[in-house]
C-alpha cells in the first residue's frame, strides 16, 4: 500500500499545486475582489497541503498505528477544502450581497467541526495515545467520537457540495461551466467511498471487518475524487481552450477533405484561385480559418465556371437529413464529375436555350448543378465535405464511362 501511495498522493498533489498556480494568476492581476475565485484557489491549496502532508510516510506514521497531532492536522485541511468549495457555490449561486452574508453564516457553522475535532482529539490524548485499531470502541471513546465528527462533516459537505453543483449545473447556460460542475459533482460522489469504509473502520472492526483490505480502496477513491474536482472546478478556465482547439482541428479536417473537390475544379479552371495560393494543405495551418473561407470559395467559383459551360441548370439540390443528404450530395458529386470529364461545352445557340423540365443539360444529357449547402458557413462547409467525399468516389467510374 505505501508503494501505491508514494505514487498516488505526489501525482494528485502536483495537480493541485498547478490549479492553484492556475487560479492564483488571475487574483495576482486584479481579481483579488472576486471571493468566488479566492474560494477557489484557497481550495486547491488545501488540497494540495492535505495531499503533499499524507506523502511522507515518516511524518504520518502508520496507517493502523499511533495517532498523532500531525495526522489531525491533515484531516483538518480536508475540512477546509469542504468550506471553501462551499462558500465558492455560495457565491457562485447568490447574488454577491445576499452571498457575503450567506458566506459568513456558513463559516461560523463550519468553524464549530475544527473546533469539537480538537476538543476531542485532546481529550482522547489524555486517556493515552489514540490508535487506528477500533476492535474495543468502548477503550477509547472520545477518540471514535472524533471520528465520527470528522467523517460526519465530511460526509455532510461532500453531499452539500455534490447537490449544489449538480443544481447549479442546470441553471447555467455555458457549457464548460455545466460540465465542470457535473464532474465536480461525480467526484464528491465517489468521495464518499472515503467516509463509508471509514466508518465502517471505526464500528464495524468489532465484528470482523478487516481495515487492511479496503483501506486502500477508500484512500485512492479520495484522491480521485479529489482529482475530478480539480478537473470540474478548473473546467471554465481551460475548457474553451479545448473548445477552440477541437474546432480547429475539425476546420483543417474539413480542409483537406475539401482538396478532391477543390483540386479538379482548379485543374479545370486554374483561375479560380488566388495567385499567391499554393494548393499545399501546410501551407493552410497558418490563418486556418481564412484558408477554409478561401477554399470554400473557390470551389463556389469553379462550379459556376462549370455552369458558364453547361448551362444554368436551374434548382440546386440541398442537402436533406441522413441517407437523403448522403444521395443528394452523390447526385451533385456525379454531376459536378460528369462535366468535368466532359470538358468545355462548344459555345452555340442551345447553350443559351434552355429546354426541358429538368432545366439543361450537360453533356450526355446530364446537368451541372453548383454543390450548395446550408445559411450559414458550418453547414455549407459540412455539406461540401460531403460532396467532395462522395466526388472522389464516383470521379473514377464516371471517367471511365466518359471513355
């Protein structure tokens, strides 16, 4: 067990110490007025004093052996984070008047659990050395019952803090915010493994229980718990990062999808594209967005300087829902490769005059439609992505045909 310790405790610890680093910077900026983000931070640093404490197996002695000051101390830092994590909901949840009164009133109340943990904890020293070995409950019982003022006060403000964040979560309209509130809730629910085979520890050893065997268990579902609440709390501030990121990635995924479409109206029609355009997908990483816009574009253009060959060919098909769109975008990309292997249309009297219910027709008969997609640039681009896929498909069979 210390092995797993000396691993999970320094690695739980550094994350802490980086979220406290993270959230510290913006107070240092000028956010020293916002008790939320200060409630916040002062979280983090306590659960990184708890975790850095419980790492050295020399200061906390062992598990199931004597009690000392130092180890009431540790415990006392997890009931900290449990006051700063909710007076950060308090302020979170309450306009900021009516939350500095809610703030205090909740500190006093939580004042009283350092206060009787202390009290009790010297009283059981006055009776000898308090030991984690709860076989005769009855020998030493001021000290399980400051057992069971801890583990009460913890089990306490895990559910306070899991219920208000899970609330919370359905009020807010940003998305990261909802998110890291869920996680942070999930990781106060699996906390609550922690105070279970505690208490069970306590008044269960009597009967048989056997702490060795699930007190690992309970420890490392603390410091996962605690590790989701650092990822919960910490989620508005790097989520929209990761946001933007994964936007970004799918614009140069929709990029180089795009290049089958956009390739062979440039071959066809070298003009559509600006001169000092490369063509290289690289080249785009740089200024992706006006890239995607540029690309976008010049595919536009180059199925027009089809139709100026073609003819008009009346209604565009727009993308439908699932199949529907999957065969629309199959009909343009077959259309759009039917011209192109065809060529140039000879200029004459009937490219001007159009006849037929279906609108013009290309060569062997088969329109030329421009690709269209949605009212806004995310649904066209999506839309063109699926006929550039479905072009790259059927371009080889459709120039076979043409042969």
């Amino acid at each position: 067990m210390n092995g797993i310790t000396h691993i999970r405790y320094p690695i739980a610890a550094l994350a802490c110490w980086i979220a406290f680093a993270y959230t510290l910077v913006p107070l240092l900026r000028g956010h020293r007025r916002n008790a939320g983000l200060i409630a916040l931070c002062a979280s983090f640093g306590c659960q990184g004093m708890y975790l850095s404490m419980s790492t050295p197996v020399r200061w906390t002695g062992t598990l199931f052996g004597t009690i000392t000051w130092y180890n009431v101390s540790v415990q006392l830092w997890i009931i900290a984070v449990l006051a700063c994590q909710q007076i950060l909901l308090i302020h979170w949840i309450h306009p900021r008047a009516e939350a500095r009164v809610r703030a205090r009133r909740r500190l006093l109340l939580l004042a009283t659990v350092p206060v009787t943990m202390v009290v009790l904890f010297f009283l059981a020293t006055l009776q000898g050395p308090p030991r984690n070995v709860f076989t005769r409950p009855g020998d030493q019982p001021f000290f399980v019952a400051y057992q069971a003022a801890y583990l009460t006060a913890f089990v306490v403000g895990k559910v306070l803090v899991a219920r208000a964040c899970w609330h919370f979560a359905k009020l807010t309209d940003h998305r990261w915010v909802r998110r890291g509130l869920r996680i942070a809730a999930a990781g106060a629910v699996i906390e609550l493994v922690y105070p279970a085979g505690r208490y069970a520890d306590v008044f269960l050893a009597q009967y048989g229980w056997n702490p060795m065997r699930w007190s690992d268990v309970s420890r490392t579902t603390l410091t996962i718990g605690m590790v989701l609440n650092i990822v919960g709390w910490t989620a508005p501030l790097w989520g929209p990062r990761v946001s933007a990121a994964r936007s970004w990635l799918a614009d140069y995924r929709s990029y180089r999808l795009l290049r089958p479409l956009w390739q062979a109206l440039h071959q066809a029609h070298p003009e559509i594209s600006l001169p000092s355009s490369t063509g290289s997908d690289l080249s785009a990483l740089y200024d992706l967005r006006f890239h995607l816009h540029r690309r976008v574009i010049e595919i536009r253009d180059g199925c027009l300087a089809l139709r100026g060959h073609h003819g008009d060919p009346g209604a565009v098909l727009m993308p439908g829902q699932g199949a529907a769109a999957e065969r629309h975008a199959e009909v343009e990309a077959a259309h759009i490769a039917a011209a192109l292997a065809a060529g140039p249309r000879p200029p004459g009297p009937e490219a001007d005059d159009p006849a037929g219910v279906d609108g013009p027709s290309g060569p062997n008969g088969v329109p030329v439609p421009a690709a269209a997609g949605g009212p806004d640039f995310s649904a066209d681009v999506a839309w063109l992505v699926e006929v550039s896929r479905a072009f790259a498909r059927v371009r080889p069979a459709v120039a076979q045909t043409g042969r």
